[in-house]
C-alpha cells in the first residue's frame, strides 16, 4: 500500500514539458556528448581487428569492412555536430533519438558481420582475438550507451549474437569454449545496463524535479516578498486615507460632546456635515477594499438586465457635474443615434464610468473630458466602448506600466494633493474584465489620457452566477428549541453587544449577554436560551470552541446559534461545525432580527409593522 502511494504521489509542476519526455530528452543529450568516446574506441578497436586478422582474412575483406565502419562513424561524427548545432528542446529530441537509435544499430550490424565475415575455424588464435575484440565493444557500450536503453540493448546483442551462434553451430568443442564466455558477457552486459539505466533514470528524474522544487520556492519566496512589499504599500496607504476622516469625526463629535451648548441646530450644522462628508469618505474607502477583495476572491455578483448605455452615461455626467464645475472642465457626450441597448449590470457599470469620469475631472484643469460611446465588432461579436478622454497632465510611460496595479496612481505628486488610494482603475478593470471585457488606456504627458472600457453587447454566460445564500439549510426551516424567549448575545467587543441588544430589544426579544468564551458557557447553561448570536474573535476561549462545547452537550445542541464573523471563510467554517446560520461582521442587524424571527418561530406570529 506504501509503495502505491508514493507511485501515486503526483510529481512537482515542472512547468514544461511532461516529466518522462524531459528524462528522456536528458538521456539523449548524454549519449550524443559520448559520442566522440564511443567512435574513437570503436575505430580503434576496428583498427586492431584488421591488424590482427590481416594474415588470416582476405585483404578485399578487411579493407571493405573497416571502410564501412569508418564511414559509419563519420557519420555518427556528423550527427554529433548537428546535434549540438541544433540543441533541441524535449519534443525535438525524439526526432535525435531515433536517429541514435538507428545509428547504433547499424554499428551493431557491422560489428555483428565481423564475428562471421572474420570467422576462421581452423585458426583457434584469430578466433580467439575475435572474441577478445567483440567482447572489449560489448563491453564499451556499458557505461557509455546504457544510459539510452533503446540505443544500448540492440547494440549489444547484434555486436555478439553472430559470433555465439556461428561458434555453437560448428560442434567443435574449442569453439564452442569461446561462445561460453561471450554469453555470460551478453548477459551480464544487458543486467548491468539495466541497472546503470535505472539509476541514471532516477538521478535525472531527481535532478529535474530538486530543480523544479527549487524554482517553486523561489515563486514563493518573489510572492512573499511581493505581498509583503503589497501590504507595506497598503497600510502606508489606508493608514493615512482611513486616519484622515476617522479623526474628523472623532474630533468635530468630541468638540460638540464636550460643548454642547456652544452648538444650537443652526451652529451644529457645519461640524455635522463635517462628520457626514467623512463618514461617508471613510465608508467609500472601505467599500473599494472590500470590492477589491470579493472580486479577488470570485465572489463578486453580477445582475445583468438591458441598459440604455446613453442613459447611464449622461446620469454619470450629471452625479459628477459638480467635481467637473470645480475644476473648470468641459463634459461633453458622444454618441451615434442607433447604439443597441448593452446587457450589463448597471450598477457596476455606473462604478466603472464614474470611477473614469471622477479622475478625467481630478486630473483635468480648465479643460475639457469627451466621453465617445460606440459599437464594434470583433471576433464575429458585437461590443460596446465607452471612451473617456481629458486633456490632462497625462501619464508617464513608466507609470502607465503598473497604472492598474493596486494602490498605483498616474502621477504621485499630483495624487497627494487631490488624494485617492489607487484603488478605483484596479477595481474597475477588474469588474470590466469579469464581465468578460477590459479597459485599456492611452496617455502622453501633457496631452491627456483616453480610458476605454470595452463590453459585450451580450456577457458570457458564467458571469452571471448568482449569490450564494449564506444562510444555512437549518436557518431555512425551524429549528425546536428551548422554551425560554431569551437570546445570549456573546461578543467581547462593547459597543457591539450594545448595539445587538438594543435591535433585539426593539423587536421585543429578552437579551443576556457575555463579555467572553467562557462566560457565555456558564450563562448559556444557566439560561438555556432560544437562540445565541456567537462572535468569534474573542480572547481566551474563541468562537470556534464555544461552538464546538455547545453542541458536544445534550442539552444545548439544540439551541440554534448564528454565528457572527468577519471573513467569508470563517463563515463556510461556522456551517461545518453545524451553526445554524452565518453573518459577515458588521452584521445588518436588521437581518438578524429576521433570522432570530425565523430559528425561534416567532416570526410567523410577529404582528404586520
């Protein structure tokens, strides 16, 4: 069983070519640089074949024999040189290889027709000298062609196999003396190549693959400097863009708090809408960050409906005339009279368009952004483009580069003083692409810069996906449960466990709660409430085994528990280990509300509101 699970051990990625076809391209490789060794013995030993058996054999013999063998082994000379001239890769080496393969064999034939065209029966000593030579050759091929065996086990047989068996057939005892030893020698040959062939088989294939786990930890250890040099880029971004209007609302809410006379409704008013220009600053950062990732995850949902692009594009203009007045810019829109109506998800479009718009303005001082809208066909589909050009500053070559990367902005001077994370061409390329589309973008220092979305008329059919709902199956149906109305609210954090009590509270639930893992045990077996929300970051006892003791006992499994975390993960977590439903922190606790309404069962008899 051990044995095959290792054979079934899947090899390292090589990120080539298949395995096996790189072994056996290397064992090409090797015999062709052996061959100047092998030609220059087998000349040799040719040599002194001819010398010996030059009073024996007739000379027309000889000469002719030694005259194919030296041509044959020019040949293998010419081979050798091309081979290197062409130094071919793994797929081009099987064409080498059988050309190896098929020399190799023709030289087993001319030294074959040695040990009967040089047979000499009534000579015992030029027999003798026979066998001494074809067993020297045999004997060459070992460590020199055993590495190719396709190549070797031919060579060897054709090289011995006439004379063993023209000694065998004569019947005389001397000579059938000789044979004996060239068999072992044919035997032996073959074993030990056998082995040399498996262990310069294994030692390839380990070379590749200690090659090929070498150059996966260096793509590891580039992407974990890379993703360390991404978050050393990201909190030296979000720390300043998430620090700015935290500390506006902290400080305008600290001032009215501490003074609150100073601050009638008609005072109050500017440092409200301070605070709300903030919030909702601070809201739009984290709603790129959180774009960025569920489309980075795949999660991210498309709801594609018909869409006068025209419309969308003049709703865009107008949400963004304001940023255009400050700047001084021109807007203007162009498009043909008939332009088909797009398959899209508006929503997501108006994000992309705005997105394009925002920084045509941002980047454009008393100037002027056109906005081309157009139908083209590609590839046998129809498309739809929709181009924002400005007459800018532009961007730099360089920059254009790594404009869509993450947290990248076209000119960093210029981004300081109008601020922005970087974020919004790296999210909206990546929206046009999952809707099977792209956008592109053409600048020059200067002269300014045309952005160009491009999308099917109609998307591929699997971008359309929807949503998986996150609530469970047990959350669908109601559960049975305690009797007592009361709802344990277990979560460390302060403000949260208010909040969720005061929700609860409003919609008429009793609410306990807990400030940790532990506590929530105890109160839970003293309450045996209806139901528990359950956070799961908490220090000391976490979530997870607060989950894990409420249904190893008999008693409280059945109390349905909704578990509150903040990444999608933890969420696939909270259903495995059998929570009854699952909500992204911050949850909408209004959608808690209804889950407890429908685990509980009180939402078939809550009153209409």
């Amino acid at each position: 069983m051990r044995r095959s699970a290792q054979r079934a051990a899947p090899r390292p990625d090589l990120g080539g070519p298949d395995l096996a076809e790189r072994v056996r391209a290397e064992q090409i490789r090797m015999v062709y640089l052996h061959s100047p060794t092998t030609t220059g013995g087998s000349l040799v030993a040719g040599a002194f074949l001819i010398a010996v058996m030059w009073s024996a054999v007739p000379h027309a013999v000889l000469l002719a024999w030694g005259a194919a063998l030296a041509v044959h082994q020019g040949f293998r000379i010419v081979s050798y040189r091309r081979y290197l001239a062409a130094n071919p890769g793994p797929a081009a080496s099987r064409h080498w290889g059988r050309l190896y393969i098929l020399a190799t064999t023709v030289a087993g034939c001319i030294w074959g027709s040695a040990g009967l065209l040089f047979y000499v029966p009534d000579s015992t000593i030029s027999l003798v000298y026979l066998c001494l030579v074809l067993f020297g050759v045999a004997s060459l091929t070992i460590p020199t062609l055993s590495l190719f065996a396709p190549a070797f086990y031919p060579l060897v047989v054709l090289v011995l196999a006439p004379f063993i068996m023209r000694s065998l057939s004569s019947g005389h005892v001397e000579q059938v003396a000789l044979a004996v030893p060239l068999i072992i020698a044919l035997v032996l040959a073959i074993t030990f190549g056998r082995r040399i062939n498996r262990l310069i088989d294994e030692s390839i294939r380990r070379g590749f693959e200690n090659q090929a786990l070498s150059e996966i930890a260096e793509r590891a250890r580039f992407e974990a400097e890379r993703s360390s040099r991404a978050k050393s880029q990201f909190l030296a971004t979000m720390s300043h863009e998430l620090r700015t209007p935290l500390n506006a609302i902290i400080g305008y809410s600290e001032l009215m708090t501490r003074h609150p006379a100073r601050f009638a409704t008609a005072a109050a008013k500017d440092p409200l809408e301070r605070i709300l220009r903030a919030g909702r600053h601070l809201l739009n950062l984290i709603n790129d960050l959180l774009d960025m990732a569920k489309i980075e995850a795949g999660k991210t949902t498309f709801r594609y409906e018909d869409v006068d692009v025209v419309v969308l594009v003049r709703d865009a203009v107008e949400t963004t005339r304001s940023l255009a007045d400050q700047t001084g810019n021109a807007v203007n829109v162009h498009a043909p009279p008939e332009l088909p109506l797009l398959r899209t998800d508006p929503k997501r479009l108006t994000q992309v368009v705005l997105n394009l718009l925002s920084n045509a303005c941002k980047f454009t001082d008393h100037g002027r952004v056109d906005i081309t809208l157009a139908r083209v066909a590609a590839g046998g589909d129809g498309w739809v483009e929709i181009a924002v050009a400005d007459t800018g500053i532009g961007i730099s070559a360089a920059r254009l580069e790594r404009l869509f990367e993450d947290f990248s902005q076209g000119d960093e001077a210029e981004n300081r003083r109008h601020g922005g994370t970087g974020l919004g061409l790296a999210i909206s390329r990546r929206i046009c692409r999952a809707m099977g589309g792209d956008l592109t973008v053409v600048s020059e220092p200067g002269r300014g810069s045309t952005f160009t979305a491009r999308l099917p008329e109609r998307p591929p059919p699997e971008t359309g996906a929807p949503e998986p709902d996150r609530t469970s199956s047990a959350a669908r149906m109601k559960l049975p449960g305690p009797t007592s109305g009361v709802v344990l609210v277990i979560d460390d954090d302060t403000a949260s466990r208010e909040l969720t009590v005061e929700r609860l509270a409003r919609h008429g639930y009793a609410t306990a709660t807990a400030a940790d893992g532990l506590e929530g045990l105890r109160r839970a077996r003293e309450l045996v409430p209806a139901a528990i929300t359950l956070d799961i970051v908490m220090p000391g006892y976490s979530g997870w085994s607060v989950l894990a003791a409420l249904k190893a006992d008999p008693e409280l499994c059945v109390i349905p528990v909704v578990v509150v975390a903040a990444l999608g993960a933890e969420l696939n977590k909270g259903f495995a280990l059998g929570a009854a439903a699952c909500l992204a922190k911050p949850a909408d606790l209004d959608r808690l509300v209804s889950t407890l309404d429908h685990l509980t069962g009180r939402g078939e008899t809550r009153p209409a509101a």
